[in-house]
C-alpha cells in the first residue's frame, strides 16, 4: 500500500504556483485534476501553499479515507468534502487515481450560505459519499461545466461557479452517505494521535498578530475529531503516554518561546495569539512551565 497522503497538505503539491485571488475581494475558487496532483499513487511534491482552502474531491480509483475513530474504502468512485479544520487520511490503494478536486475558500459563500455548516462539510460521518458509475458520471459533468466556466469571460461566472457548486453538495447529500467502517483496536490509538498531532499543529500557523489559536481544550479536539473526550485522552495516553491536557499545553509552551525569540511583537499580542485573555494569565502559565516570565525569556534569548 502506499503511505498517506494528508489531504490538508494536497494544495501544496499543484504545479509550482502559488495561488493567486482568482475572485479578489469574494473568495478563491479553482479546479484541479486528480492527475495532476497524484502520480503512480504517490503525490506530486510542490509548493502550493494554502489553510483555508474548502475541498471537494470527486474520486474515481480505489483509497481509504481514515478518520479518528473510523475507515471509508473507497472502491471506484466516491465524492470526498473537506473543511479546513477537521483533518483526515487519505490512502490511496489504486496506482490509477482520476477526478477532479474542487478547493474554495469560505469567503466565496460569505453572503450567500454558511457552508462549513452543510452536513457533508460539518461531519464527517457525512463526508464521503460513495456512488455508482452513473451518479459518477453526474457528478463528473457539474465538474466538467464549472472547469469550462472557470475559464469563460462571464461577467457574473462566480454566481454561476456558486450555484453549480451548491448544486453538487445539494445532490450529494441527497444520497445516502457511507457512515464508515470500525477500525481495528491495534492501531486505532496511532491514528487518533496522528489526527489530534495534525489538528493541533494547524492550530499553530501564527504569522501576524491577527492569527489567534481557536482551539485550546482537551474538549474543543475532542469535538473537532468527533469523539468523547475520555475516548480521546485514553488514546493518546496510549499512543503517546501523555495525556490531551499535557500535548496542549507543550505545544503552546513551544510556540511562546518561538513567539518571543523570533518576534518583537508585545507580550500582550502573543498572550492574545495564543488564546489566553489576559495578559497576566499568560505570564503565570509560562512562568509556570518554563521558570522564566516572558520578558526573562525573551531578554536571555
């Protein structure tokens, strides 16, 4: 079999480009074929990079899509969404893999629909939705129509792009979804502390003092992976030997130490970045854990 592929990392490996406001002001739509992004089962490595981006794959070849606690095999063709927050494995079984992906940014339907509030982006037990060769083929020419209508000189082509790519997830979750496949005790823990690491790492993209961590309890991971939260810190603790509280709070020890050393930023902002209200609740903490307040820290490094 070949390794995973992080689908939250797939837009980094386009073509080389960078992407660019195709809709400036209105959000980033594009789409992509799966033939460019894969080869002999394995990914293209390039420097597309983007967080935010919504995905919806249409899927033609055989993969596995792991979640924390559950497996989707994929044999032929499925339709896969996507949110920016949720993350997932995709394994891919099958050498040939065919398609088309679909990325946007939340922003394209900021007046129109909250769509990370649709099932099949805010759920992942309604995520992957496995089809027929008809309903492929369905599925194919919406994909086909907006990949021509990207390219159209269309005064209002965004509405149009909108509407069409509503009209895909209205169809998709007018079937019934796959709920997924249980996944084996043995290696269940390894997963789920894959997941919770790649979760609480996307967390921590911090460039300006307007990036601020969005989750920050053992229960807040715990939602995001769909799980109770004694289930997660049980798995954890297995997989790792610490516990949900204790990887949280070593990530976010790590990340202020970053923060004042590279950084001229105010000890306010970084308190803020990193989730803590006030100030002072911050220098408690890190004073805590690090013996140093962080004006010491930041005056040593």
């Amino acid at each position: 079999m070949a390794d995973f592929i992080n689908l939250n990392s797939l837009y980094k490996q386009l073509l080389g480009e960078s992407p660019s406001e195709n809709n400036v002001g209105m959000g980033h739509f594009n789409i992509i074929k799966v033939e460019d992004l894969v080869t002999e089962g394995k990914p293209k490595h390039t420097s597309y990079s983007r967080r935010s981006f919504f995905k919806v794959s249409l899927v033609n070849g055989d993969c596995i899509v792991h979640y924390a606690d559950r497996s989707i095999v994929v044999n032929g063709y499925a339709l896969v969404f996507t949110n920016p927050v949720v993350p997932y494995k995709w394994e891919v079984i099958s050498k040939k893999q065919l398609g088309y992906v679909c990325v946007f940014t939340e922003a394209l339907f900021n007046r129109y629909a909250a769509i990370k509030d649709f099932p099949v982006f805010s759920s992942p037990d309604k995520a992957v939705v496995l089809l027929n060769a008809a309903q492929y083929k369905n599925f194919e020419s919406l994909f086909i129509k907006m990949e021509n209508e990207l390219q159209s000189d269309y005064t209002y082509k965004y509405d149009f792009l909108r509407n069409l790519l509503m009209e895909v997830i209205h169809e998709a979750q007018k079937l019934q979804p796959e709920t997924g496949i249980a996944v084996s005790a043995s290696n269940a823990s390894e997963r789920i502390a894959t997941l919770f690491t790649d979760l609480l790492e996307r967390q921590f993209t911090i460039e300006s003092i307007e990036d601020v961590v969005l989750l920050k309890s053992p229960s807040d991971f715990a939602g995001k992976l769909n799980m109770h939260v004694n289930h997660l810190n049980k798995a954890l603790k297995q997989a790792t030997g610490q516990t949900t509280s204790q990887l949280i709070r070593d990530r976010i020890v790590h990340e202020a130490k970053v923060l004042l050393k590279t950084t001229n930023w105010a000890i306010a902002e970084i308190a803020r970045c990193l989730g803590f209200e006030e100030p002072n609740h911050f220098s408690i903490f890190f004073k805590e854990h690090t013996l140093l307040t962080p004006g010491a820290f930041r005056k040593e490094n």
